[in-house]
C-alpha cells in the first residue's frame, strides 16, 4: 500500500513555502530518513525524508510550486531499495515544471529539473554552474546565481572585446546636420530578470513594514577595544584548552554587555503589540548571520544564564547551521533584543534597520586604529563605533542613549559584565 509524502506544519507566523528541490526522482529507490525534497519558506528550507525503505511513485507537487502546510507532495511506496516493481507516474505537467524527471544523457549528473528548465531557456551550460546542493547537486538557485554574478561578467567582457577591435574605414558621407546624428551602438546591455527567493522576498517585506510602522532612530557612540581585545590575547590559549576549543570572540562580550544594559533599561528589551507594551522578563538575544540566501537572525536563548563559551559555542553552531540552510522555524523565533556585525564585512558606520516586534538594535562595525586623546596626550586605541537604532514610540532619547553609554563603559571595562556593576 502506498503512503503520503506531505510537508511539514508550519507554525503560525509561515501560512506557505515552495518546493524548491527535489532530491529523489519517482521511481529512484531511497532509504529510510534519505532526504527527500527540500521545502522553502520565508524563514528556513525544511527537509523532508523518506519515512521507510521505499521508491517515489508519482510527484504531485513539482520544484517551484506553492505548498501550504501538510499538503500532499507526492505518493510513496514502501518495499526494498532497489526493487524493480515500484511503478512510476507523474503528476500533469505545469508551466514550472520540466516534464522528465531523470537525469538526460549531457555529461553533467546531479542537476535537479528546475536548474536544467532555467539554464536551457537562458541558454547557458549547466556544466558551467557549480552545484551547492547536497553531494554537489545543481540547484536553481545555482542557475540563477550564475545568471546573476557570472555570465554577465563574461557577456560585458565579450561586448568589451568587440568595442576595442578597430572597426573597419568608415565611407565618406555628406555631413548631416546635429539632429542627424545617432550614437553608435557600442554592444549590448546586458540585463537579467529572475525571481526572488522566499526568503529574499520576506526580508524586503520585513525590513519595509519596519520603517514604515516604527518611529527609528539611531544614536552612535565609539568604544575602545583595547581592554577587550587584551583580555583576548591573554586569555585565549586558556580559554581554548579549558573550552574543549572553543575560541574567545567579540561577540560574546557584546552580547553579555547588552543583557546587563537591557536589565536597566527594560524598555529596550520590550516589544509594542497593539496598544500595549510587553515587557520582557527574560533575556533572547538575536544575532544576526549573513548567509548566501540572505540574512537570518537565530537567537540565543536566556542569554543572563550563559557564560562566555556558551555564548561562543551557541553562535558558532549557529553559523555553520546557517550556512549549511539547516536552521529550523525554532531557532529563529522570538528574540527580545538583536545584534549585527557589519564590522566582519568592512562597515565602519551604519543605520541598523529593526527587527520587529523588537524595539531596539545594537549595530557592531569595524575595529580601526584611530588617534585618540587620553588624559591630554594622543594615543591610537583601537576603536569601533556603536549604532543603536529604535523605536522612538517606546523609547526616549535619553534611554536609548543611556543604555548604549552602557554597553560601551562595560566593554572599556570588562570587569563591570561580570560584576554587573
């Protein structure tokens, strides 16, 4: 007897995804707990695996179509990998869909349906994308990557090459009056029209409904990371052995700076729904992980109860999940307070955007050596300047200023986090 294959629930905030790959083609054996098909919402892909031993009979929902929560995705029978007695069908064919689903005879394996039904109709070669998928599986999110970054790169060196070749003695022509006169076409533009991803899509629906129902502000200060950074250099090869290797960063004294900030000024930490304030008696801080799909923000839960490498280690399981697209709807929800680092990228001053329903965000940039006077003498310290941006329909100036000249006296002094003075 045939079983469903079904998407996962979704909770409450995700009403729909995509399908965005399918790994296993109808009639390929798969394994029990082998992935299935990768399901995209506006926060995370979900995975879907094989609930036995068993063969894909029939796709009912092709790569690119829209999913709602528990939908039928395709119908699955149980029996022993390799059996030749599973049937095949498919599922009528759609504009989104490439209708044969094995793998054809070009040289290049692993490319799933929807990345070989773009790159024909772009009219590139697939075995030029590189595949990001699970075992090197070209995707259309590769196809379109490529679309975007490479081959326009290729295309505008080609019209290059044509401009510089000396073009052929013109004939003599009677002159023609300035009206007359058309430029020459020095080669093509070239231009490229492709979808936003779930993800990309929500980030721009968030960061807009952002500015446009919060009264944002931001408010900077500079600190000198001297002290932190000196502790680091000290500390690190301990901190390391005793942390079964966990590396001493920055972003744990920020985080831990920000919790002790937050316990003074508990508007910074509450959130606005509706006409009521909830103030928040616990302490998720969200940090920010910039990803090749776009920006997500995973949280760190009762971050008061964490230490230094518990922090660290948190954080770094976080990016590598991010990276890997294995973040899930848990990781991601909540969060009272969150901090960016756009420092890691070059960002030397910044207007960190919200992220609602939260009130406030803490904004890191680049460490610079600059020229500092210190008790009437200049020094070059190390220095980061800080972005506080909030919600001015809950926070007053004063506060927003007062809590981020906290967090830089408790990182110029980092004795203070752990004394919670």
């Amino acid at each position: 007897m045939s079983m469903e294959i079904k998407a996962p629930a979704f909770p409450e905030s995700i009403s729909e995804g995509s399908v965005a790959v399918w790994h296993v083609a109808p009639g390929q054996p798969a394994r029990r707990d082998e992935l299935l098909v990768d399901i995209e919402t506006d926060k995370v892909v979900l995975e879907v695996v094989a609930p036995v031993d068993g063969a894909i009979v029939e796709v009912l929902k092709p790569e690119g179509a829209t999913v709602e929560s528990e939908e039928l995705l395709a119908t699955f029978q149980p029996g022993e990998v390799g059996a030749d007695a599973v049937p095949v069908r498919r599922a009528p064919a759609t504009e989104e869909e490439v209708t044969d689903l094995t793998e054809p005879d070009d040289g290049v394996t692993g490319a799933s349906p929807a990345a070989r039904k773009l790159a024909t109709e772009e009219g590139i070669d697939i075995a030029q994308v590189q595949g990001t998928g699970r075992g090197g599986r070209i995707t259309k999110d590769d196809v379109t990557h490529y679309l975007i970054e490479e081959r326009p790169a290729r295309d505008h060196q080609a019209v290059r090459d044509r401009i510089q070749e000396p073009p052929p003695s013109p004939a003599p022509v009677a002159p023609t009056s300035g009206a007359d006169l058309v430029p020459p076409n020095l080669g093509e533009r070239v231009e490229r029209r492709v979808p936003m991803t779930r993800l990309r899509a929500s980030i721009a629906r968030r960061l807009v409904e952002a500015q446009q129902t919060a009264a944002m502000l931001t408010t900077f200060n500079e600190v000198n990371m001297q002290p932190v950074m000196t502790l680091r250099r000290k500390y690190q090869e301990e901190f390391q052995a005793r942390h079964n290797g966990t590396r001493l960063g920055f972003m744990s004294f920020f985080v831990r700076a920000s919790v002790e900030a937050l316990k003074r000024f508990p508007a910074v930490n509450a959130s606005i729904d509706g006409n009521d304030i909830v103030y928040h008696g616990y302490y998720d801080i969200g940090v920010a992980v910039s990803t090749d799909r776009g920006l997500v923000v995973p949280v760190v839960r009762d971050a008061d109860a964490l230490g230094l490498a518990q922090i660290e280690d948190q954080i770094e399981r976080y990016g590598t999940k991010a990276q890997d697209g294995k973040l899930t709807i848990e990781d991601m929800s909540g969060g009272t307070f969150t901090i960016s680092n756009g420092g890691v990228f070059g960002s030397l001053l910044s207007t960190p955007i919200l992220n609602p329903p939260q009130t406030a965000i803490l904004g890191m940039h680049k460490i610079d050596e600059r020229a500092m006077v210190v008790n009437g003498e200049v020094v070059v310290l190390p220095m980061m300047y800080l972005a506080l941006s909030y919600d001015h329909r809950l926070i007053d100036g004063r506060e927003a200023v007062r809590f981020l000249v906290a967090v830089k006296e408790m990182l110029e002094d980092p004795a203070r986090i752990l004394l919670e003075l």
